[in-house]
C-alpha cells in the first residue's frame, strides 16, 4: 500500500473512510428492499389525491355532458319588444345580425368558471307559443290541427345535410307585414306531416293575414345529440302530443317546427306565436375541475338571479327584459352531493392504507436498527453523540428515500393525469420524510444512554415503564373519547357546510375510525397477550414432548414492543374488512334495486290498451329453460281510493293487484319484497258475485302500502274498479310487494274479483335462460297476435353502470384491499425477520441435541402461531366492530346507483362482510405458517456449522 499524502504544515492527516458510501457497499440488499418500499408508499401516497382528483374532475364532466341538453344549457332569453317600441326598432332587435351580435357580448362576459361551447351553442328567434297549422292537408289526428313553432334558428347550414331542395333565405328586407317566408323541415318532420319542397304552411296573423311559410329545403340533422337539436326536440322530429280531456282515449295532435332563416324572423311579429329572442349556451365541460365546482356553483346563481344577471341586462349586452334560465346548477349540485357522499367513505380507505403504509416504513427503520444496534452500541460506547450518529444514518437513508421519493412521485404523476400536483407533492413529500426519519429517530431513542449487552426484553418478562405506561393509556383514553364522540355525533354531520362537497366536508373523526380501533386493540391485546402464554406455558412443559413447551416459551420471548406490528395488522385487516364490505354493500344494493324494477327474475306483461294476457301463456313459459315458478297477477293501475276525512280523493290513484295468495306469498319471500302470511289474504267466498252480479257489499282482507293504508284507516272502505267493486278492509302493512314494487299498492285476493284474469306473470329461476324466454314469448305472440314484452333482472341489475365518481371511488377500495394485504405481508414479513436470526440459530441448537426436521418444522410453525392468531381474531374483531360504528352514518345508496335512477332505494346501509372479514385474517395464518415452513427449509440447508460458530451472542 502507498503511504499516506503528506500533510499540510499545521493540520494532522484525516483518512476516514465515506459513511454513506460504506454502508451502501455493506448491505445493498437492504438498500434495495428500502428504496423499492419508498417507492411503492410514496407512489401510493401521491397517487390517492391524485385520484380523486381525477374521479371528481371526470364525474362532473361526465354529469354536464351526459345530462338532458334541455337542462344542462343556460338559455338567455328575452320577448320581442311589444307594440309601444318603434316598428323599425322591434324589426331590428329580430334580425340575425342583432342577435348573433349579442350571442358575441354573451359569451364574452360570462364569468369563469363558466364557458361555453360554440359547437353545441344555438341562439335565434322562435314562436314561444305554438301556432296553429291551418292548412286543410295537414294531418289533424281525431280532428285536432297540428301545432307548430316556427324558429329562425342560426346555425342550420352547420349542424344539418340538406337532403333536397334548398336552405331557406329570406328575400329583401322581411318586415312584421311580410306575406309569406320560407323554412325547411327535417326529413321526419316532412314524412309525419306529408310535407314537401315547395309545400306552403299558413299559420295565423295578428291584426294581418296569414303568414305563408314555404318549404324550400328538408334537411337532416348531423348530429340529432347535440343541444343546437336537443334542447327543443320538436326541432328535429314531430311528436304526437295527447291533449288533456277527460275523454278515453284523450285526443292527439301533432307538435312540430318550421326552420325559417334568421333574417326572416322579423316576420313573427305579425303571428299569434309570441316571438321571444333566445341564446342557449352549451357549457363546456372539457376544462372544468371538480374544484371549480362550488365557484360553478356561485357563478350559476349570479347569472340566474345576481349581479351577473344586471351586467347582462345592461343596454349594450341584451336589454332590461333578459332572463336567464338553467337547470345546470341543479345538475352541479347533483355532483357536489354524491361527492359529499362519497368522499367519507373513500377517506376511511385512504387513512387506513395511510397508517398501515407509515408504520411499516416505522418498522422496516426499526429493524435495520435492531440489526446494528451492537454497531450503534459500540459507536456510542466509544463516544459518539446522538446527534452525530442521528446525523450519519439520516444521511444515509436520505440517499436512499430522497430519490426513491422522486421516483415514486414522478410515476404517480405519470400513470394518473389531469390532477393537482401540489397535494401529491405534499402526500409524497410526508412519506419520504418519514422513511428518512424512522431509522435515526429509532436508534437516538434507543441509544439516549449507553447500554451494555443487555438482558430479555420479551413479553412475558419485560416490564413496561412508568413512563410508557403513562403514554398508552393516554392514547387509550383519547382514542376512546374519540370514539364515544363519534357515536354520540354520528356520520351525518360533517364539518364543513353541509355537504357541499368541498374537502372540509369530510370529517376526519369518522374516517379515523379504524385507526382508533385498532389502536385501542393493539395497545389491549398486547397487554393482555402475556396472560394465555403463562397459563398455557405450564401445563405444556408436562407434557412429553418438548416441541409444544418451547414454542410456547419462545413465543413469550417475543419482543415487548410488538405493538407495531400488531398495529399494522389489525388496520391493515380492518381496511380490507370495510372496502369488502363496501364493495360488497353496492353490489348488493344494485341487486336489490334490480329486483325492485322488476318484482321477480322477469316479468311478462301485454302492451296496449287491453292488458289481459292471452291464455296459455302461462303453460307456455313454465316450460321454458330454467324456470322455477310462474306467478299469474291481475295489476289494474289508477284505482281511485274513496275520499278521506277532508272530502278530498286521490288525483292519479294506486296500483291494485289481484293475486293467488299461497303462491304469490311464496314470491313475497324469495323476493323479500314485503314477505307476509297466506291467511292474510283469505277468501271471503262467493267469487265476487250475488245474484248474478258484483256484490259491492263484501269486505275483502288487502295488504297495502303504508300510505294507502294510512288512507284506508282501519274500517271498510269502498273501492270501485274494472276488475269489481267492493269493499277493503286492510289486514296488513308491507312497504313493498313484488306486483307494485316502490309504488303505493293494494292487494286482494283474486278469487274475490268478478275480473279476475291476470295481466302480467312473475317468473322466477336461478338459471333463467333471459334469450330463451324472449324468445318463447315472442313466438307466443306472434301466434296470439299480441305485443308481449319481457323485462329481466339481470337486464335491470347490467344497467346500473358506474359514472365516473362511483367507478373511481370502487377502484381505490380495490386498490385499498390490494395494498392493505400487501403491506400486512410486508408488516409480517418484518416482524418475523427480526428475530429470524436467532430462530435460525435456536433451530441450530436444538437439532444438535437430536431435534428432527419435522420438529423443527413445528416448533417454527407453532411459535409464531401465537401471534398470527391473535392478528387474525383481533383483526377481524376489530373490523367487525369498525362497520358497526360506522354502519349508521354510512349510506351505499349514492356508491350504487345515480340520481337518474328510475329505481329508488330507501337505503342502503353498511354491512359486515363475513367473507371480508374471514378470508384476509385466514389468509395472515397462512401466510405466517408458509414463512415459518420457508425458514426451516433454509435452515435445515444452510447445516448447523454455519449458524454456531464461537462467541456468537444470539
């Protein structure tokens, strides 16, 4: 070796070898496993608020964008200046230059957040009172003529395909006198009406002739989804409106429009129609966050009835007559609610996750230093002060997490776009510091004093400090004050303002709660786990064989300070026992409100105005593919109920059911659609019939709904009906019946009705065949020469389809699930490797003094069988206990369907999954029995040589 570089006058020679470089060059496995665990925490930390971001960002663009065009649009609108305005002046503010003039002044001065979007953007003139068409050739259903709004919409050149002829123009200056103009039609509009290029619509004058419209063009819509069509569907294709009358079946009219040019709007002035100037601005979603949803909010409200509303009043924007209509801040406020609702829950998973992830980075710091601590010890001995050791192993770890940080947070970043970049900074930045702080803080507390080689510090033994007694039982106290106050308080309330969705809605307390749990069972059950060792220890070592006594005697050797583990097993359990039991919560509530839309597994009724359901049908279906039973129904709807107290009647009336009682109870109770005794429903005789016709005198048992029975009273009531008329008295109440479900009912017995043929079945099978029974019922009715339709379950149970909030609030739980049992293997993993040195050469001993394998293999096993087993019962325990508390406050129903939903749930309340609640904690057994298996094979390789060797300490 080469002598040392001389030294410079006045200063000694220093060579020190580099600390950080060393220790990386000692153990880089280590450094390896550390920086792969920073990387995966701090991705996983970063990534979650990124997420939700994402989700929420997504669902509200998804809510605007998927929502009735009609009320996501904010229509700007104002009448045409009346007959007190100069002619020439009215003429004007009708005439396309002036109007998209003040579309430009619109959508220039909306405030963001809002913004519009010019492509689904529409504005012009229109008729706000339908017009008669007068025309004798025109098609007039049960003599009624049909009814037109003529709109001199812009745009139309760009939103549609001329099919033939031209686009309407309008000829010289067009005037309120203007005798006749011209319009095109859609290609549906002109097959409906019989109309054709060249054909001319007269429509009433005011103080004037009739006004001639003629056809030049028929057009057909681009693209018939966008608002410039959507918003008013008469636009694009003719409706066949019902009257209102009392006559049966009411009269029917046509409803359709003429598509005039926007110059010749002028001329609706001199019409009956009561022209009105309108802008109706498409929002444009593609820039909108889930942030700027309580601004939306605000800005929506200030247009609709604000100072914004006054600026577009003003004379150089629209007019003092402006009005603002929309249903968008109700659509914004559908968004904030279901955020409010699923924020809560999706929060549990992340703090769970959270704390489990920041204990085992604690742990995987306390193992390296349990694995120096005779290096540490020796430093210390030697002199070395804790704030130059703590200093030596930050940097040292802070090699490692810094970088590993930046990596985890650049994949984040990467794999989850569109999101705030500061809160993942943040989360990423709290997880690297902690992998940073673990292992200096651990060894300067451990090694505040120097510490000679010192005695057992296990379970069974070791004796807490006055001073650690003090902190856990002020922890246990808190975290129990905590949880009486949040049963006191319940989930409902929040702590911002009133669920409107923003990030201080969520309370914190409430998301806590399986951190508080487990921590009082950690810090219980390790007190208390010394107990069975000692009584079990005993009557172990009379026994023959030595492999029980010592596994007991080792497992009590167990370090004191397994609370860390334990900790992390018991959140990490409960976690993955709540995101099961929420996962399986909304699938079971979608189940639920399938067999709500349905009554049974499919239901087959006739479609017209003669429900009756032909003969044979019933035969028919009972053969189909996996049919189970076939309930035949009679469902007559708007059966008028007879006046209450007050004199008043009910307008539309309830659903009445005539059913077979004894099968119809048995669909009840497989349906749990309000399940009740067949005596219920018994007959009163007779078959609804005396002297040859309805006997209106009897009184017939009936199970209703608690608003019809709330109506009914408890004394007989009349009811007149197609199917008889009679008397009810009600029996029993059920909320829901498989006839009506969701609906206000009355059910009788059938036998009882003078009509009693039945209009609709009720299948059920566990392996209904869907197709095949479409399919017989078709031909059924191809043959019969009825339109039968057939609605299933499952069709119903496929249509709840998950927005982009629910599906993103499902996939954190299932990656809540997959990192909660990741991390419980890294938490068993660490705390059975720090002993695996000394198992290994206790092992070692023992087969020098005859010990087989299969021995050693049990020893292992039944050593860490102890604790395995108290993770696993406590863990399930604790999770049990977690969805009980959280239960009353937690509804599934916003996770499971969407406010457009046609099926409505009264709720859908949390419960304990007992496959959540097994299969994770099974799986800790068997996870710690297959580790225990792996290092008695690694030992019984490596020989006994290797792990005795001279002066070894363990």
């Amino acid at each position: 070796m080469g002598a040392p570089a001389p030294a410079r006058e006045g200063r000694p020679v220093r060579i020190v070898a580099p600390w950080v470089r060393t220790r990386l060059r000692t153990a880089p496995g280590a450094a390896a496993a550390m920086a792969v665990l920073v990387v995966l925490t701090t991705y996983l930390a970063a990534a979650f608020p990124r997420s939700v971001d994402a989700y929420e960002t997504n669902g509200l663009r998804h809510d605007i964008r998927t929502a009735v065009a009609a009320e996501s649009v904010l229509e700007v609108s104002m009448r045409a200046p009346g007959p007190g305005v100069r002619q020439a002046d009215r003429e004007e503010v009708l005439r396309g230059a002036w109007v998209a003039r003040a579309q430009g002044k619109i959508t220039g001065s909306l405030p963001a957040p809002v913004r519009a979007d010019e492509g689904g953007s529409a504005y012009g003139v229109r008729t706000s009172q339908p017009v008669e068409g007068t025309d004798a050739w025109l098609p007039a259903p049960d003599n009624l003529p049909p009814m037109l709004t003529l709109a001199a919409q812009a745009g139309l050149d760009r939103h549609s395909t001329l099919r033939e002829g031209r686009l309407p123009r309008a000829e010289g200056a067009v005037t309120e006198r203007t005798g006749e103009v011209e319009a095109a039609v859609t290609a549906a509009t002109a097959k409906s009406l019989g109309i054709k290029v060249g054909s001319v619509v007269h429509v009433p004058g005011v103080d004037r002739d009739e006004l001639g419209v003629r056809i030049t063009g028929i057009v057909v819509p681009r693209d018939p989804a966008n608002s410039y069509w959507a918003v008013e569907p008469t636009l694009g294709s003719p409706a066949l409106v019902t009257k209102p009358s009392r006559e049966l079946p009411p009269p029917r009219y046509w409803r359709a429009s003429l598509l005039l040019a926007p110059d010749a709007a002028p001329a609706l002035l001199g019409t009956t129609g009561e022209p009105q100037v309108y802008w109706r601005i498409a929002p444009d979603a593609g820039a909108l966050t889930a942030r700027d949803a309580p601004q939306l909010a605000s800005r929506i409200a200030s247009l609709e009835n604000g100072p914004e509303l006054t600026r577009l009043r003003a004379p150089a924007v629209v007019g003092p007559s402006a009005v603002v209509a929309t249903g968008l801040d109700e659509i914004v406020a559908a968004h904030r609610s279901m955020r409010s609702a699923i924020a809560p829950v999706v929060t549990v998973a992340a703090l769970g996750i959270g704390a489990v992830a920041a204990v085992v980075l604690v742990m995987a710091g306390s193992l390296l230093a349990v694995r120096r601590q005779a290096e540490l010890a020796l430093l210390r001995s030697r002199g070395g002060s804790l704030r130059a050791i703590g200093g030596r192993l930050l940097a040292e770890t802070a090699v490692i997490a810094v970088p590993a940080t930046v990596v985890g947070l650049l994949l984040a970043v990467l794999t989850v776009p569109e999101a705030r970049l500061l809160p993942a900074v943040a989360a990423a930045g709290c997880a690297g510091l902690l992998a940073c702080a673990a292992l200096p803080v651990r060894a300067v507390v451990r090694h505040r004093r120097p510490r000679p080689h010192g005695g057992r510090e296990d379970l069974v033994r070791a004796r807490p400090s006055r001073r650690r007694t003090i902190a856990e039982l002020t922890l246990l106290a808190l975290a129990i004050g905590a949880i009486l106050a949040l049963r006191r308080r319940g989930t409902g309330e929040s702590g911002g303002s009133g669920g409107s969705g923003a990030v201080d809605d969520v309370d914190y307390l409430v998301s806590s709660a399986p951190i508080l749990v487990g921590l009082i069972a950690a810090l219980v059950l390790v007190r208390l786990y010394p107990l069975p060792l000692r009584f079990a220890g005993r009557p172990a070592g009379r026994l023959r064989g030595a492999v029980g006594f010592l596994s007991l005697a080792r497992a009590g050797r167990a370090s004191s300070s397994g609370a860390l583990p334990l900790l992390a097993l018991l959140i990490a359990l409960t976690t993955a026992a709540f995101g099961g039991s929420v996962l399986a919560g909304i699938d079971g509530a979608r189940e639920r409100a399938a067999v709500l839309a349905t009554g049974a597994d499919a239901r087959i009724s006739v479609v017209g105005s003669s429900p009756v359901l032909p003969d044979g049908l019933a035969a028919a279906v009972r053969g189909g593919a996996g049919v189970g039973e076939v309930t035949a129904i009679r469902v007559e709807y708007g059966v008028p109920l007879p006046s209450d107290a007050k004199g008043f009647r009910t307008a539309l009336g309830v659903t009445m059911i005539g059913v077979e009682p004894k099968a119809y109870a048995r669909l009840a109770r497989q349906t749990g659609l309000g399940e009740f005794p067949a005596d219920a429903l018994k007959s009163v005789g007779g078959g609804g019939v005396r002297d040859g016709g309805s006997d209106a005198g009897r009184v017939l048992p009936a199970i209703a709904s608690p608003a019809v029975a709330e109506r009914l009273g408890d004394q007989p009531r009349d009811i007149q009906s197609a199917a008889g008329d009679f008397k009810v008295r009600v029996a029993e109440i059920r909320a829901n019946t498989p006839g009506a479900p969701g609906g206000d009912y009355l059910l009788v017995n059938a036998a009882d009705l003078t009509q009693r043929a039945p209009t609709t079945l009720l299948v059920t099978g566990g392996g209904l065949d869907g197709d095949a029974l479409r399919r017989a019922v078709a031909d059924f009715g191809a043959e019969s020469g009825d339109e039968l339709t057939v609605k299933l379950r499952s069709d119903e149970r496929k249509a709840f389809v998950n927005t982009p909030m629910q599906e993103g609030a499902e996939r954190i739980y299932a990656a809540a699930i997959a990192a909660g049992a990741g991390y419980a293997l890294l938490a068993l993993l660490l705390s059975l490797s720090q002993t695996a040195p000394e198992r290994l050469t206790l092992l070692a001993r023992l087969r020098t003094m005859g010990l087989t394998r299969r021995q050693g293999r049990q020893l292992l096993g039944l050593e860490v069988l102890p604790q395995a087993l108290l993770a696993a019962v406590g863990g399930a325990f604790v999770g049990w206990a977690t969805i009980v508390l959280l239960a009353p406050g937690v509804d599934l129903v916003r996770l499971a369907l969407t406010a457009t939903s046609d099926v409505t749930l009264d709720g859908a309340p949390l419960r304990a999954d007992p496959w959540s609640l097994v299969l994770p904690a099974v799986g800790v057994l068997a996870l710690a029995a297959a580790v225990s298996v792996v290092q008695a094979w690694w030992a019984g390789r490596q020989g006994s040589i290797n792990e005795l060797r001279a002066g070894d300490s363990r």
